[in-house]
C-alpha cells in the first residue's frame, strides 16, 4: 500500500501500474510509475530512516522519510526482498519478491508428517503495534492458528475464552504494563497449567536473553525475525513440528 501511494504521490503525468507475477520460486510484486523518478546517486539510501531526496524547507512533498525504511523491514520480516530501478524524470519500478514456501517443505510430505503433532497449535500473539501484528500472523498462517491482542486487557480476556498452546508476548507493550507484567500474572493465574510464553522484543540489550529467562519466560526473540527463527523457536517449546 505504502508503495502505491507514494508511487500516486509523485507521479503527476502518465500513470502508476502494479503487476503481480506467481512465479515456480517467488510471489513478484511490481510498482511502476511515470513519475518524477529518483537519482542513482540517492537510490541506494531511499530505504534508509529519515531519508528523502529532497530535503530542508524548499522540499516540494511532505514526509517524514520513514515510509519506505519500514516498507523494507515488514517485506524483509517476511523473507522477502525490495529493490528499486528508476531513472530521474522518467520514473520508478519497486520489484518486491516474496519466496514461495512449498507445503511439504524439505524432504517431502513424508518428512512433514514424520513427528508432527495431532492438530495445529493455537497461539496468542499478544502485541501492540498492528503492522507487527500482521507480520507475524502471516509469518504463523502456514502452521499455527493465531489469535492476537493488542493489550494486557485483550490477551487476558482471550485468555479466559481459549485455551493457547504457546504465547509471543511483545516486552513493550506500551501501556503501564509490561510484557513482562502480563506473563508473571498469566504464571499466577495457570498455576500448574504449563503454557509455553515467548518474550519479543525490538530494544534487545547484552543481557536480555537471559535476564527473560529467569524472569519466568520459555523463551526470547529479537525482531525482527524471520519466519524459520520464530517456528524454530515454537517447535523447540512445543516438542515438535506442528501438524
């Protein structure tokens, strides 16, 4: 979506295209523009923060230069890649490629089935950014049934209503409680029921892995993270691959 609006933003002349390609290896999304076009010398920084090509008071388009940063790591979070080919006055194609995963995966169905558990696994994302949301429920969609919240308040409501077989609980949870907060009174209220809880966070220190640990957690994320670190990390909770 960012890329299209930006594409609209720029082009006053001719049009903007997108082309979606399924191809035997990858999903290919392209965004093509006749628009104002962008230097070869600033194409290698337009994904970096805070960048835009023009700049200072005379810049001629609003913008906090961040569309495009955060456009990268959500494609990057989902295995994917970005590039941009554009030529100054005549316009920019974006080429956004995402892997085709197959649904066997590795060494065929016989190796998928080979210790997988009886049902798909329930996990409650509980997280409070809504594009971080949608990353990581579609990095789960293939092999868990996810369920998310925004807050303390929702996961514990979800809480009440289902039961989860794992837990991702983002650290900042931007309200007075914390992720960690939220797990130690999740640990109170199950008592004996062992849910596995997974500690994500953005701000990771030297330390942190093992200060969580202790805290009480199963087990510690860095995002951004890819979609084999995260099902790595639920299987190695869960005892095994899910169904």
């Amino acid at each position: 979506v960012n890329l299209v609006s930006n594409a609209v933003k720029f082009t006053h002349v001719g049009g903007v295209t997108v082309v979606v390609r399924r191809l035997p290896e990858a999903l290919v999304i392209e965004v093509r523009d006749t628009g104002i076009g962008i230097d070869p010398l600033f194409a290698d920084r337009i994904f970096e923060e805070f960048r835009q090509e023009s700049s200072g008071l005379a810049r001629g388009y609003e913008g906090n230069g961040l569309g495009l940063a955060i456009t990268r790591r959500l494609v990057e979070l989902m295995q994917g890649t970005i590039e941009l080919e554009s030529e100054k006055g005549v316009g920019s194609t974006f080429v956004v490629r995402f892997p085709v995963l197959s649904e066997a995966g590795p060494g065929g169905a016989e190796a998928a089935l080979r210790g997988a558990r009886p049902r798909r696994p329930r996990v409650l994302v509980v997280e409070d950014n809504p594009e971080v949301q949608k990353v990581l429920g579609y990095l789960l969609r293939d092999d868990y049934d996810a369920d998310l919240a925004s807050g303390t308040e929702e996961a514990l409501a979800r809480m009440a209503e289902t039961t989860y077989d794992a837990l991702l609980i983002d650290i900042n949870l931007g309200e007075e409680q914390t992720g960690v907060d939220l797990m130690q009174q999740l640990r109170r209220q199950l008592a004996e029921e062992a849910v596995p809880m997974i500690a994500c966070t953005a701000y990771a220190m030297p330390g942190d892995q093992e200060q969580f640990l202790q805290l009480g957690f199963d087990a510690y994320l860095q995002k951004p993270l890819t979609r084999e670190v995260l099902v790595q990390t639920l299987e190695a909770v869960l005892g095994g691959p899910a169904a």
